[in-house]
C-alpha cells in the first residue's frame, strides 16, 4: 500500500519515483514504492531492517549499479530527467547527488586531499584553499583540524570522520545529499553535531536520510517514508513503503497500523 | 519467570576433569612450543655456519680485497676475490626481471580484482598460480632454447648464455607472486572506500588509480620485495641461461656469473673442507643472505609505516 504525501505540492521536486522496483539476482528486495522528494527539505525512511530503505536510498544516485546482480525496474526522475535513461551517465549523476555511508570511510589520504580528490577529479577550476575550507567549514569540522590539514583523514575521531566525509561530498557542491544511516557507528555527542549540521545543510540541499533512529527522524526530518518488510514465498524478506507523510504526521496520527506500532517502538 | 538455582540433584551430573584438561592443556603447549623452536634452531643454525665460515675466509682474504678486487678467480692459481663481480651479475638480472614482473604483475592483479568477474577470477587465479609451481628448471631450458635463439634474430650480438634472457624468463616466473600477494593486498582494500570515490563522481579508472592502489600500497610494495628477494636468490634459471663465467659490469647481453651460480659450481665440484674454495662458498652465501636480509627487512619497515588500518 503506497500513500503520496498531501502537502507535498508546496515545495519543488527533486526526485519522482515511480513504481520503483529493485531486486538482487532472484531475490526481490523492495516492490512498488511510489514516492516525492521535494527539495530543500530532509526526507527520514524508517523502518525496520531488510525492509529496503537503504536500497531505494542508493537507486537515487545509482550506486546499485555497482552490484552486478542488482535489478532497478519502474522510474525515477531527477528534477524531470529518467536518471535511468540509456543517456544518462551515472559518474555524472553522482556528482549531482552526493551520498554519505553508513560508515565513516575517508580515504587514507591527508584531510586536505580527502576535500581536494573529488573537486580535483570533477575538474574544479577555481582555488583550492578556499574551497576545502569552505567545505569544512560547512560541515563545522574546520576549527578542529584547520592545524592538521596535512594529517591521514584516517586520524580523526569517528564523528569527524563523518564530518569529513560529509565536508567531501559538500565540496563538489551537489544538489541532494544522501546519508545513509549516518550516525549510526557515532557517539550520541557526535550524532547531535551531526543532525545540527543537516539544518544547515538543508538551507542549500535536499536531504535523504536513512535511520534507524526513530527520534533522528522526528527530530530532523520535515518528511518520513515509513518501509515495512513482509515475509515471501521463497521464505525471504520483501520490503514496501507503507505510508509517507509529514514528519508531525507520520509520528503523531499516521493513517496505517503497522506505521503506529514502530513509532510507538512496538516492533522493530 | 525467575531463573532456579541449581539443585543439589542437578549439581552431582557434572564432574568435569578439571586436572586432566590442564594436563592436556600443558603438553599441547609444549608440543607447539617445541615444533616452533625447531624452525628457530635452524635458522640460528645456519646463520651461525655462515658466520664461523666467512670469518675464518675474512682472516685468509682482507674484506677490503673481498670489495674492491675487480675479478672472481678463488679457484685459480692467481686467486681474486671481488664479490662484486657476482653481484652485478645478481643486480643485473634482478632488476630486468622486476621490469618485466612489475607491470605484468600488477596489472593482472588489477584486472583480476577490479575487473574480472568473480567466476573469472576464481578460474584465473588457480591457474596463475600453476605458473608458480612450473619447476624453475623447465623456466632455465625455456630460457636457453628458446627465448635466447629467439632473442638472437634481431640481437645478433647476443651470446648463448646472457642476462637477458635470464631476467626476462626469471621476471616471468616471479610474476605470479606479484600478481597474487598484489591481488590480495587490493582485494582487501574495504568496498566502502571504493563506494566513498564512486559517490564522488569519480570512474572505475580514477578510483582503481586514486583511490584503491594508494590504499593497497603497502601490500604492493611488500610483494614486489618479496619477488625482489626470490629472484636474489633464484639459482637454475641464472645457472643454465646466464653462463659461469664472472663479469663485471652491467653488459646484458654477455655471459655472467651470479652468486647463485657460483656456489652451485663450487659445490659440484670437490671443495675440500676448510679450503680457501670451500669458505668462499660461505662468504658469498653470507653476501646473499644479507641482500635478502636487508630486503626483508625494509619492507617490513614499510609495511608498517605505510599500511593503513581499517578496523
């Protein structure tokens, strides 16, 4: 059962999926999710594991392609545009729509160079300095590490390696940034950073997170997609969007169930 | 429901051998201990060999004469003892097949782990590695029949026995270790650094080239050491493809003798205990070990220096 998000008509669409469909070799992970992005705003998917939000999150800028058996069936556009038309170049998608891992993973490189790289390899012109500090600076690690740019990125703390990564995908300035379970290997200290940073962010970008965390979504989010994992014939799991809707909604008089058990932390 | 606490009853059926295990505990301990000091014994064994050997050489010929003699003749009337005409020769033939294991090894292991889809690699691999376990004999007769008369159609200065082709054949067969210790060390880079350089906009080329080989540096440059060392000490190929006879200077394409080759020489012949002959073996054996000694040693200098740790 899919529902589209009344309130949404107010703000521009970033991405559009359409009876999105993706399956792992035999094996189908999520079926038939219908559902806006709109932009500028910070959209949470919750629900619980296997139920195929962090899949949906990585169709938005392809990474599924990376994963030979993967399937992606129905449509997703990006501001109007198939993004997986025969035309469109992933390298050139995911430079338009940035992503953040589950895990910090900076490369083991100085944290300059961790900015640099992909400014570098997308053929940034203008001057260097300046853009890795705008970059940390947006990402409000700059004042911990403007000493130690020279330093392995692989130095830092947990959370500034997320912040660094997040100051990385910043720096190619894309459209949409997508997170997927972010704080998830963070300390609670190091987690709020992160939420105040995604209020900043949002000034500038669209947001897609993936959470485990049902008070990050209420807390951060403007809008929630909550998934549910039904169990198949094949004695797998299948994951669905059961309802969509505004954050205040989806928490405090969701139209389905199942949505009112996981967030009132019944299942899950 | 409350957890009971275990009756008297229940307690009676467990009597476990407490003595019995710590006894078994202790003689395992001293079987593995004992197993490991043997390749400890033997290696301090031979070191200590070599030492007594090469100083009692050291007292017969000066280790000045040992360095700066400009010809090998320890078995002649007229004897000279300059080391370094045979480590040219190991050098020479050293670096040519290093030229040629380097890229073919890397770049197979790039192909195998980046590109090669799993079923490929899983049939590629073994069969780089039956290229290892050819007997270096064959690799010496391939090298001499057939690589140096080949060679010879358009190098025709080209002796019979020459480094060249001894490098080339002896690059070949340490390609394979380059190719499967690299593949490894750049298999285990983490998918998600991969996925952080993709996310970036980056392509298959620029995140193998920025991304997965700077994070497999370690791993790449032990296992070039590691091919280094192999081909220092390689002895049938460079005996039957480069000749026995001790040249000095960097000329590939003339008969030379290396270290290896030297001792495989001296102890086919009759080498009588204690002769000037016999400890020469030891010296240059020491010189070897000492090579690869010192190779060992820096990379794993390096491996601890550059490798990077992902918990």
């Amino acid at each position: 059962m899919t529902q589209t998000a009344g309130a949404m008509t107010a703000h521009k669409i970033a991405f559009q999926a359409e009876k999105l469909s993706v399956s792992y070799g035999s094996t189908m992970a999520v079926k038939d999710v219908f559902l806006d992005i709109p932009q500028n705003q910070i959209v949470a998917f919750i629900g619980p594991s296997g139920c195929g939000k962090s899949t949906v999150l990585r169709c938005f800028n392809r990474m599924n392609d990376l994963i030979p058996s993967a399937k992606v069936e129905g449509r997703i556009t990006f501001k109007g545009q198939d993004i997986y038309d025969k035309r469109v170049d992933a390298v050139e998608l995911r430079r338009r729509v940035g992503m953040v891992f589950q895990r910090p993973n900076p490369f083991p490189k100085s944290i300059y160079q961790n900015i640099a790289f992909g400014a570098r390899i997308n053929g940034y012109q203008g001057d260097m300095d300046e853009l890795v500090e705008r970059s940390l600076r947006d990402a409000a690690l700059w004042d911990e590490v403007k000493d130690k740019l020279k330093a392995s990125g692989l130095s830092l703390s947990g959370g500034q390696q997320q912040r660094l990564c997040i100051a990385r995908a910043i720096a190619i300035e894309p459209e949409v940034i997508l997170m997927d379970e972010p704080c998830s290997a963070l300390d609670p200290i190091s987690t709020l950073r992160v939420e105040e940073l995604m209020q900043e962010l949002k000034q500038k970008y669209t947001i897609v997170i993936v959470t485990h965390n049902m008070q990050q979504a209420s807390r951060t989010s403007d809008y929630t997609a909550f998934y549910n994992a039904k169990a198949t014939d094949q004695g797998g799991k299948m994951g669905y969007l059961v309802e969509y809707d505004r954050t205040e909604v989806i928490f405090q008089q969701p139209a389905q169930q199942s949505t009112q058990e996981y967030v009132s932390g019944r299942f899950g | 429901m409350t957890v009971q606490s275990p009756t008297t009853q229940s307690q009676s059926l467990w009597r476990p051998n407490r003595d019995r295990s710590r006894l078994i505990q202790s003689v395992v301990k001293f079987i593995c201990g004992a197993f490991a000091a043997v390749s400890i014994v033997t290696t301090l064994g031979i070191v200590a060999t070599l030492l007594f050997e090469t100083i009692s050489f050291l007292q017969e010929v000066p280790i000045w004469q040992f360095l700066t003699d400009r010809k090998w003749t320890p078995l002649f009337a007229s004897k000279e003892f300059g080391i370094f005409v045979l480590v040219s020769a190991t050098v020479m033939i050293s670096v040519i097949s290093i030229l040629v294991a380097m890229p073919l090894g890397l770049l197979a292991a790039i192909c195998l782990s980046e590109y090669a889809t799993p079923r490929t690699r899983k049939i590629l691999k073994p069969v780089l590695e039956v290229l290892a376990g050819v007997p270096t004999v064959v690799y010496g007769y391939f090298a001499l029949l057939t690589v140096t008369p080949f060679l010879q159609t358009f190098l025709p200065n080209l002796k019979g026995f020459n480094s060249i082709s001894a490098g080339l054949v002896l690059g070949v067969m340490i390609t394979p270790l380059v190719a499967s210790l690299s593949e490894d060390a750049i298999y285990s880079v983490p998918q998600r650094l991969r996925d952080g350089a993709y996310a970036l906009g980056t392509t298959k080329r620029e995140t193998i080239v920025s991304v997965v080989l700077p994070a497999a540096l370690s791993g790449i440059v032990s296992s070039l050491i590691l091919a280094v060392s192999r081909a220092v000490g390689e002895t049938m190929i460079v005996t039957l493809a480069a000749g026995a006879n001790p040249t000095l200077g960097l000329n590939p394409l003339v008969p030379v003798m290396t270290m290896t080759a030297f001792i495989v020489q001296v102890t086919k012949g009759d080498a009588v205990h204690g002769s000037i002959a016999y400890q020469t073996l030891f010296a240059v054996g020491t010189t070897l070990f000492l090579i690869t000694l010192a190779l060992n040693i820096f990379s794993f200098w390096f491996v601890r220096r550059f490798r990077e740790k992902y918990d």
